[in-house]
C-alpha cells in the first residue's frame, strides 16, 4: 500500500514521527513536496526513507494529476498546515479517507474561523481583514487587538497592538514583509492559554490531553515553555470540543490553541488540524506509550480507532525551545542529545546548524533547539530540563 505525503520544508515530525511509524506498518511512502533537494538531504541514511517526487503541492490539481501518473494510492496525508485543503481534496478525489476540505479550510483561514463560530452561535471575536495594500483608517476596534497573518502559522507576524498608532505601524511593517498577504485584525483574548490534543478517525474521537503554554511578553507571541497535562477541567473541554464540532475538525490529528478565561469560558485562539509540533508530538507519544504516529495513519488508511487507545496518565512531561535573544551567528552549541536516567527520559534537538547566520524574528524560527523530558512526575522532569540547560552553552556572535 502507498502512502502519499505531502510537505513543505522537512520537519522533525514527519522525518522521527510519521515516516518510521509509515515504516512499521508496512507502507510504501512518496514525499510530494515543492522542495525535492531538502527532503532528500534530510532522509539521507534514514532507515525510512521515502520517494520523494517535487511537486506544487499547494495546488491540488497538481498533486491530483501526479498521483494519477504514478502508483495507486491508499492514503493521501499531510502534517502541514498550509497543506490540509489541497491534502483533503485530492484524497476526496481518489475516493480515500479524507478531511472535510471545508473543515480543514475554515481551520486555516483564521477569518472563516471567526465567522464561522459566530454563525454557529459558539463565540463572537471581534475581527476584520485587511487586504493587500489596504490601511487600517476604517477599523474602530476594541483595543488591544492582535494583527496577523490570515493564514498564518507559528507565532509569524503576529503582535499586539494597543492603540491606533501601533496598529498602523504594524500592519504597513507586515505588509512590507508579506506583500500579498490578507491581515486579520482581532480582539485580544486574555486568559490562561493552553491547547487540546486530538485524535479521530471520523467516528470516534480520543482526547490526548494537553499542554499549558508560557509565551514571551507583548506585543508578540512566542512559546516559551509547554507542560503537559493529561485533562483539562471537563467543561473546558466540552466547550472546546463543541466548537471543533461546528468547525468540522474530526479526522486525524488536532492541535487547538485556546484561552480559559476567569469565569471559565474557553475561547479558540487557533485550530491546527495536524499534530502538534516543536518536538510535542514525539514527547506527546512517549508520555502516553501510545503509537501515536501510527494511530493517525491507520485513520488515514481508514481503520477505526479502538474505544480505548491504551494511553497511559500517569507521566508527565516538559518541552523547552532554547530561543535566540539577538541576530547573528550561532558559533557554539551542543548537538542532539538522549538520556534516561532514574525513569525521566530526555531529549535534545538541534534546530538551527552552527555556523547558521539568523535575523531575530521573534517567532519560533528564534528556536536554536528544544528539549524535553518525559517521567513520573512533574518534578523530576522539570529539574531534568533545568539540568540541560544549565550544563550547556548557546553562543551567538553579532
């Protein structure tokens, strides 16, 4: 059986996750990308190496007529966020397990999302678009708003605004960074931000529990630290499932960021309908001993996910990015690392190559590695990662 993946730039998730898992259940993968000479540096003496065929693959036609050339497919799967409506469409075309295209598209496009919960009668945002080469004279809204991509991804462009003046000066600096692109204007959702993870097969799906997210101080947003925990608050819960329900988000993997706010309402800050990543996903799956990474691609295959996935609550666990504070060179830092000790299980992950030159950009792209750690309790593991990064160096030289 072939397993047709799409993707944008390599990541830890599918390179460590979804390709050995595709190995261990005996499928046949091609790698449909719009960078062939990246991914195939990246699985250079990979056990589980792919195919791997160059592709546009943010046109679904494209990637329809492709696959029609080349081996039948029995599944059609992305973890990429800008690929979901494409991935969605060319599986519905071949008759495979597919996403709601329409599900995957009001996900990604962040203004959809809004008008779509409104219409659904779930939550009201306040929030407008602002097109290419527009300004922001027509908005009257209630500061702080937040201004970002409408297809955003990863923190990218995304900063608060207190007043009018700010506003503007953050929109024109985007849109010289991203010409073309559409912006959302929105109301500030304060509270405590954290995500839910899921997991459905289009019948039934599973709560992985989720994280606690630290991110930097305004005006941007980037994550900091995120502490797992295998349930939120049960009517937490229930409303966030509600509203991925009127969204459409079943199948597969979901990532959903959201804000718990003092009275205990749950308010979507974004719906990533993929696994999460930075390293999540792998510590995600050794916190609750599941195959993580199988079990979404046997839904893709169209298997029905067992009533109980066996996943362990027990384990608690720590991901921590080491972030870069300033532009410039990285000319020391220590390279990938696994430790387990006294039942804490560690990991480290480069992101950015020594001898890299980098410009801040106060996103995730600032992330020089991740670490993190997986053990019985909370404790234990947050004094592993305090342990790592305390006995090794990051060194950037203007």
């Amino acid at each position: 059986m072939r397993l047709y993946l799409l993707a944008l730039n390599p990541t830890d998730s599918v390179t460590d996750g979804f390709l050995p898992a595709a190995a261990r259940l005996g499928l046949d993968v091609t790698v449909l990308t719009d960078d062939a000479g990246a991914h195939r540096r990246a699985y250079e003496g990979k056990e589980s190496a792919p195919e791997v065929l160059e592709c546009d693959v943010k046109d679904f036609r494209e990637v329809i007529s492709l696959i029609s050339r080349h081996h039948a497919p029995a599944a059609v799967f992305s973890n990429s966020d800008h690929l979901q409506t494409q991935t969605a469409l060319a599986a519905e075309y071949f008759g495979l397990p597919a996403k709601d295209w329409k599900a995957a598209l009001r996900a990604k496009d962040k203004g959809q999302l809004r008008r779509h919960l409104a219409q659904a009668g779930l939550d009201t945002v306040w929030s407008a678009e602002i097109a290419p080469g527009e300004g922001t004279e027509q908005l009257d809204p209630p500061f702080p708003v937040v201004v970002k991509p409408r297809e955003g991804v990863a923190s990218e462009d995304v900063a608060l605004a207190e007043d009018a003046a700010e506003l503007a000066r953050l929109v024109k600096e985007i849109q010289h960074r991203r010409a073309g692109a559409t912006l959302v204007v929105e109301e500030f959702l304060a509270g405590e931000l954290h995500t839910l993870e899921t997991l459905g097969d289009g019948r039934r799906r599973h709560v992985l529990g989720g994280f606690r997210t630290r991110i930097s101080p305004p005006p941007y947003f980037i994550e900091e630290l995120l502490v797992y925990t295998p349930a939120h608050d049960e009517q937490v819960t229930a409303q966030v499932l509600a509203q991925l329900d009127a969204l459409g988000v079943g199948l597969g993997a979901g990532h959903t960021e959201f804000v718990v706010q003092p009275d205990g309402r749950a308010r979507i800050i974004e719906v990533n309908y993929r696994a999460i990543g930075d390293q999540c996903d792998i510590m995600l799956a050794q916190a609750l001993r599941i195959p993580l990474f199988e079990l979404v691609l046997r839904a893709h295959l169209g298997e029905e996910l067992p009533e109980d996935l066996g996943a362990g609550t027990d384990r608690r666990a720590r991901n921590e990015p080491v972030r870069a504070d300033r532009a410039g060179t990285l000319t020391a830092a220590p390279g990938p690392y696994d430790r387990d000790e006294n039942g804490v299980r560690l990991s480290y992950r480069p992101t950015r190559r020594v001898g890299e030159r980098h410009e801040l950009y106060r996103t995730n792209r600032d992330y020089l590695g991740v670490v993190w750690a997986v053990g019985p309790d909370q404790e234990s593991v947050d004094a592993a990662v305090a342990e790592f990064l305390a006995a090794h160096t990051w060194e950037i030289t203007p």
